[in-house]
C-alpha cells in the first residue's frame, strides 16, 4: 500500500453503482477515475472526437501545407514572400478553427 494515499471505503447501494458505472462508461473512463475527477471537480466532460472529425481532417491538411512549405524553405534556406504569406493564411485559418473548436467545446462544458 502506497504511505502518500489516504484511503475512505465508501458505500453505495446496487442502483447507485450501477449507476455510476453507467456513466463512468460513457465517459470512457475507470469507475475509480470517474469518482475521483467527480469528487474533485464536480463534473466530468467527455468529448466525442469522432464528431469533430471533419474539424481534425482540415487541421491535418493545414499541417501537411505548413510541412511542404517548410521542407522547401529549409532546402534552400530562405523563404519566398509568397511562402511567407500562405503560411500567415495558414495561420489565420488554424486560429480560427481553434476558435470555433474551443468555443463548441466549451458550450458542452457549460
């Protein structure tokens, strides 16, 4: 047993538990780890990506842009001003996904 842990036995009836499985299931999460973030901050966010997969594909095809511009910047060292001004495109769009992203997450937080 671990000295740096204080441990409470705590009870419930079969419902209950039942109950809190339940949920800690929906949330993906150990029933132990459930309790604990409940008991810690109240509440427990669980985020389905597969529903921001189209947010994630734009986000990746950003990436893989800013990844071509860099590899020819470092092969021959310097930067174009038209390379300079797609990746401040590149930057703007990943701003406001990230934006929008937070913002609707943050509306499920609530």
């Amino acid at each position: 047993m671990r000295t740096n842990r204080k441990y409470k036995n705590l009870s419930f009836t079969f419902d209950e538990w039942q109950r809190i499985e339940n949920l800690a299931a929906n949330c993906r999460l150990k029933t132990a780890t459930y309790i604990k973030q409940m008991a810690l901050n109240g509440k427990v966010i669980s985020i389905n990506m597969r529903e921001y997969h189209e947010v994630i594909s734009e986000i990746d095809r950003i990436g893989n842009n800013i990844n071509q511009i860099a590899r020819v910047v470092n092969a021959s060292g310097y930067a174009t001003p038209d390379e300079l001004r797609q990746l401040e495109k590149f930057r703007e769009e990943l701003c406001h996904i990230s934006s929008v992203f937070l913002s609707e997450i943050r509306s499920q937080a609530a």
